[in-house]
C-alpha cells in the first residue's frame, strides 16, 4: 500500500476541516493586515465596510425584528441539538465548535475587528482631545 499525499488530503477524515481552516486563516489573515500594514484597517472602512453594512443593513431592514436575535436563538437551538444527537461521537461535535469558534472570529474581524485599528473619528474631523474636569 503507498502513501499518496493527494489521497491523505482528500481524505474523509481531513477534508470536513478545510472551512475551519479556511475562516480562521482567513480571519488571521485580516487581522494581521489591520495591524501591520499602515493604513489598511482605513482602507477598509472606507471600501470594504460600507459594502458590508449596506447589504446587510438593507436586508436586516425588510424584517420587523432583530435578525441578530433570531439567530442567536437558532445557533443556541442547534447547539443543544446537535449535543444530543452526537454525544457519543465526540470529534464530530469537535469539529463543529471549531467550525462555529472559526466562523464567528472571521464574522467578529470582517464586520468591526478591522475597524479597531482606523483612524479615529477625532483626528478624522480635526478634534482636539485635551485633559477635561469631572
């Protein structure tokens, strides 16, 4: 029997960590750039973010209530779920921690994580931050 490296890869076993992989590289990936690279984490505000916001904020805005909300409910739901049904297969509930862990970092980076290192509103509108009294 040989070991063929694009047989290990394909593998049942190693292909369901591919997203995992991929949202936390991902996610990585930004936040290194917003920390390393000047200018980047205004780059993105200025470019990225408002095609986020927009899209999401129209579409959030056809519902009368929080889809946030909704979906906190639903993942807590799915959760306790797929606790019950995979208790005694432990590396599949593992593997979805991981997955839910890894989606919600690149969804916190991509959505305001980025935003941390832009400039900030005071020197974007020329503000003077001095000491002030109580």
């Amino acid at each position: 029997m040989r070991f063929s490296i694009k047989a290990a890869i394909f593998s049942k076993k190693i292909r369901p960590w591919f997203p995992i992989l991929g949202l936390f590289a991902s996610a990585l990936a930004l936040q290194l750039a917003a920390r390393l690279l000047p200018g980047f984490g205004q780059w993105y505000a200025v470019s990225v973010y408002p095609l986020i916001t927009g899209s999401l904020g129209r579409l959030a805005g056809l519902f009368p209530f929080s889809l946030s909300e909704l979906g906190l409910y639903i993942l807590i739901l799915l959760i306790v779920i797929s606790a019950f049904r995979f208790w005694r297969r432990p590396w599949i509930l593992l593997r979805r921690a991981c997955l839910l862990a890894s989606a919600l970092l690149f969804l916190f980076t991509a959505n305001c994580g980025v935003n941390y290192y832009r400039q900030p509103f005071s020197a974007l509108s020329g503000l003077k931050i001095r000491p002030s009294t109580k």
